[in-house]
C-alpha cells in the first residue's frame, strides 16, 4: 500500500504525483483526445522520414559557406554541432516514451512547462516549417527552371501542386514519397564517400593522397578558433529536422520501435553522413576554393574528374529540396491539427478529410507557399534574405524549451519515485545541462556573428510576438470564463 506523501497512479504510462499537483496539470494539458489520425505509416518510413528531415540542402549546397568560413576546421563545427542534436534527439526520445499519449515533438513543452510554453513552441515550429515551404519552393523551381522553359513562378506552383496533392491523400502517400526521395539521397552519399575515399587515399589520384589539402592552404584553421565555434552555429540548423520523427510516429504502426531507432541508429548513420562527407570534402579539395552558394559536393567531383558531376548533383539537390518540401507541408499541417485539439488554433483545423488528414491545415501551408512564389517574381532577392532571417534561431528556441521541459519531467519522475525511463537521456542530468548550455553558446556565437546576429534579432522579434499573442489568448478565454453563466445549484428537500 502506498501512503499520501509517496501516492503514484499509473495512468497509461504517465506518473502523476499528488503531491506535485502543477506538474500533474501540465502534463494532463499536453495529452491530446483519442487520435483520429490514420496509422499507416510503416517503421521504414519513419526511419527515412527522420533521414530526409535531416540530410537536405543544408548539407549539399549549404555547407559550402560554412567551409569558406572555417576552412578544414569546419569538421570540429560538424562534430559539435552533430553531437549536440544527437543529445537533444536522445532527450526527446524519453519524454516520447515515458509519454506516449503526447503526439507532437512541441507539446513536450507544454508537459513540463505549462500552457504558455506549448503555445508559444507550437506557433514558433509551426510558421518555422511554413516559411520553409516557399523557401523550398523557389529553390526547386529555380533548379527546375535550368532544364525547362518556363517561368519559375509557374514551376514554382506546379510543385506547390504537386506536394498539396501527395499531402491531401494520406499519411502513408507522404511516407512513400519521403522513403523513395531519402533512399536517393542515402544512395548518392555512400556513392560520394566510396569515391572521394578512393581518391583521398591516392588509389584513383595520379598524385597520391590529397590529405595535404587539409593543412596546405592557410593551415588547418585559416581563420582561428573562433570561426571554427561560429560555424557551429550555421551548422546547427542544417542538422536539425530529426524531430520530424517525433511528429510521424502519431500516424506509424510501432511508434515505440521508431522512437528507439531514432534517437540510436538512425541519427549516429546521419551524423557518420555529415561528418565524413565534409571531412572527405576538405581533403580532396583545396579549402580556397570552395564557393559559398556552390555544392561542394559537385566541385569534388569535378576534382576527381568524374563525368557528369553537375547534372547528377543537380538532380540530387531538387530530390533533397522536394524531400524538404514534402516535410514542410506535413509538418505544418499535423502541428496546426495538434495545437487546434488544445484550443491554441482555430477548432475548424481540427476536421480530417476522407484520407484521415488535416486538409484544411494542409491547404494553409499551399496557400503561404503560393504567396512566397508569386511575391518572389517582384522582388526576388529581397524575398529570399527576409524569409531566411525570418526563420532564423526559431528552431533554437524551440530546441531549448523543448531540454528544459525534458530535465523538469524527469525531475518530477524521480521526486515521485517512478520507475526510469525504457530509453532513458545519457547521465542524466549532466548531459541535459551540457545540450541546453550547448545550445546557448550557439545563440552566443550569432550575436557575434555578423552574417547571424540579424536572424538571432529577427527571431527575437518572433518569440516576443509569439509570446504577447498567448497572453492576449489568455486574458481572452478568462474574460470569456467569467461571462459564462454559472449552473445553478440545486438543493433537495
């Protein structure tokens, strides 16, 4: 028998403890009604949905500002950067398993941070993944425009058509297509990595290996230290994406398998992909001459003289920026369905077409996406730079919310005696503290990092707006508490 001081109930795998009645609310708050969404999606399209979230641009065209930036040294920037989204993936495992009624990566926050965390998390993810949209709409209709005649902005539509339709059928469509447009990425970097190792090692080259290179031009790190920890921030948000996972498993068949493969084998192949990719870029070419806004990867070929490199990097880079675009849409529309059950976006989002699938949050994200590319044909340039600022360290806010909420979760556990976690964050807390004092060195670095501080202002203004919106919301629902008439009450004689 359990006295009062040390009462747990164990409700579907969530422990409340009575003595802890602010913790139970907020945990109570994050848990949605009975899913209505479909469960289609199979374990192998969550392993390549977390794949594709991750492994996109970022790494085929965007790495190459961060290597001008840091020279040969960008690969401790990867590294760190790598091992730093790894922590957060493994923190946001356990509070998957430990709460496994809490179907939306934002709604974490709201479980141990309360309501004001969760709206704020959930807008702030939500209009992070929208600009995305017509961020990666532009980008795959400019490459799309290279090989045929017509105007980008028509391109542009017909890919936003395109994605809508895949998006409206079901879940297990999204699934499908994101399975086949990682399979093409994994395939194209393992093809990369056998080829460039083969000529790093001097078994291909005419002149030997090319590990000079790494020393040759400048030295190891032309730049200093200090360029080499303000690439981690640039580096950090081409490796996050892996959360995508945590949205998805809502609509898998073994949502537990899929977490665990997640946070394991699944992120340690992509940061191997990350990590080996770059180092083996920076051997095989002369740091100087990587061009910022160029694939990288393309130079290396041509490096290596491999025939047809630009064509075949350029299909590989529309199949990692349509991949991007099949997630955006998913993602916000099953983040808008989430916060729409809470009370935290209109209710009519809520309703499911005959596929089981938000259509009216689906159709959001094509409208905003439609605009982006029509705006785009009169003001091209400026458009790009304020979506890109826009976007900016929202993810980063998103990410420390999200560790703090997992530290006070699992502070709670333990103040209630309730047995560990099945899958449980690396010498807790040491290692917690260690991705939250991470990910705000990272903030640090932007604000010294002339090409970044401006994102870091911008998003700044976001959070602040995100934040003033919830406590409208708030005194909102409270004045409406009050001019609610109250039942009456009824004696009995």
């Amino acid at each position: 028998m359990l006295d009062s001081y040390g009462a747990v109930r164990r409700d579907r795998s969530i422990f409340f403890l009575k003595q802890d009645t602010s913790m139970q609310a907020k945990v109570e708050a994050a848990v949605a009604p009975p899913t209505t969404l479909s469960r289609s999606l199979k374990p192998r399209h969550v392993s390549m949905i977390a794949i594709g979230g991750i492994i996109g641009a970022g790494l085929f065209v965007g790495s190459s500002a961060s290597i001008a930036a840091a020279g040969p040294a960008v690969v401790i920037s990867y590294v760190v950067a790598g091992l730093l989204a790894l922590l957060v993936m493994r923190m946001l495992g356990e509070m998957a398993v430990t709460l496994p009624q809490v179907r939306s990566f934002t709604e974490f926050t709201r479980a141990g941070l309360g309501n004001g965390a969760g709206f704020v998390a959930g807008w702030l993810y939500w209009y992070f993944w929208v600009i995305v949209v017509p961020l990666e709409g532009i980008a795959g209709a400019n490459l799309l425009h290279e090989w045929l005649p017509l105007p980008p902005w028509e391109l542009g539509l017909g890919l936003m058509a395109l994605m809508t339709a895949v998006n409206l059928t079901s879940a297990r469509s999204y699934g499908e297509f994101e399975f086949w447009f990682a399979s093409i990425k994994v395939a194209a970097i393992l093809a990369f990595i056998v080829v460039t190792t083969s000529y790093a090692m001097g078994w291909i080259s005419p002149a030997g290996n090319t590990f000079g290179n790494l020393a040759n031009h400048g030295g190891f790190a032309p730049h200093g230290a200090l360029a080499v920890a303000a690439a981690v921030a640039t580096v950090f948000f081409s490796i996050t994406g892996g959360e995508i996972t945590l949205v998805a498993v809502a609509e898998s068949q073994e949502p537990a398998r899929a977490i665990a493969k997640m946070t394991g084998s699944v992120m340690s192949r992509i940061l191997f992909f990350y990590v080996v990719s770059i180092f083996l870029i920076v051997s095989v070419l002369p740091w100087d001459r990587v061009q910022p806004g160029k694939s990288p990867f393309t130079d290396a070929l041509r490096q290596i003289h491999v025939p047809g490199a630009a064509p075949v990097m350029s299909v590989i880079i529309l199949t990692a920026v349509l991949s991007c675009l099949n997630s955006a849409f998913y993602i916000c529309s099953r983040v808008l369905f989430v916060m729409a059950e809470h009370g935290d976006a209109p209710r009519w989002l809520v309703k499911l077409n005959r596929g089981r699938v938000p259509a009216r949050s689906v159709l959001i994200g094509t409208a905003a996406g439609a605009l982006g590319v029509l705006i785009n044909i009169l003001a091209p340039t400026t458009l790009f730079a304020f979506l890109v600022n826009a976007s900016g360290a929202l993810m980063l806010f998103v990410y420390l919310m999200t560790a703090v909420a997992q530290i006070r979760l699992r502070r709670a556990r333990e103040r209630a005696c309730a047995p560990a976690p099945a899958l449980q964050m690396w010498l807790f807390p040491w290692l917690s503290y260690v991705a939250v004092a991470g990910m705000l060195a990272v903030l640090i670095a932007m604000v010294f990092t002339p090409a970044l501080a401006s994102q870091l202002y911008v998003s700044l203004v976001t959070l602040l707006v995100a934040a003033g919106a919830y406590l409208l919301v708030r005194r909102a629902r409270r004045r409406k508490a009050r001019t609610m008439p109250r039942p009456r009450s009824t004696s009995f004689a």
